[in-house]
C-alpha cells in the first residue's frame, strides 16, 4: 500500500514527463517543442544531408580521440624506460641506504654493549 508522499511523487513524475514531451501542450508545457520525425524533405542542409554532416563529425573526433590515444602510449612508454633501468644515482642511493642500515644497527649494537659493561 503506498503512503500520500508516493502517490504525489508519482504524480509529479507523470506530469513532468508528459510536459516534456509536449502532450500538455497549452497546460504548462510552453517553451517545450515537439518537432516532428525529420522527413526525406528536412535531411538536407545546403547540398549536403545530415547523415554525411555527423559522419563527417564522428570523423573529424575519431581522429582526433586517436591522436590523443598515441601521445597517451608514447608517453607511458617514455614512463617505462624511466622506471625500468636505474641509473647511477639510484645505485649510490642503495649502497648508502645498506651503509645507513649497517650503521643503526652498530650503533644500536655499541649501546648494548655498553650497557653489558664489555667495552673497555
């Protein structure tokens, strides 16, 4: 069983709908106009029909979503050369973390040893 609140929601619904499609034409649909199916006499555009015009427009954004796809693949091959060979900083920086690592853990190894009272 629906409550008031669902049956005036629909009721809105039902009569948006119907306004946008212009069958209250006069009861609140103005501004909305319904335009006739396009017959044969109404598909051409000076010399040239409306089917070649978007064909021509699908066309002309097809090449252009392409050329953007290629500068996307030449820039994600650029990215993984970058990150696939390290260079020589990226060596250095790996033998200084091992001799940072060594470090902490001498230290940490001096400080016990200390506390045990074994360092002369």
């Amino acid at each position: 069983m629906m409550n008031w609140k669902g049956v005036v929601i629909g009721l809105m619904v039902v009569l948006f709908a119907a306004t946008g499609c212009g069958a209250l034409e006069g009861h609140g649909g103005e501004g909305v106009s319904a335009t006739p199916y396009p017959g044969p006499e109404n598909l051409s555009t000076g010399g040239k029909s409306v089917c070649d015009s978007i064909s021509d427009e699908l066309h002309k954004q097809n090449e252009a979503l392409h050329r953007e796809i290629r500068q996307l693949k030449r820039e994600i091959l650029m990215l993984r050369q970058e990150v696939s060979s390290p260079d020589v900083r990226d060596i250095i920086g790996g033998i200084g973390f091992v001799f940072g690592l060594c470090g902490v853990g001498f230290y940490f190894h001096a400080r016990a040893m200390l506390k045990k009272g074994r360092v002369e």
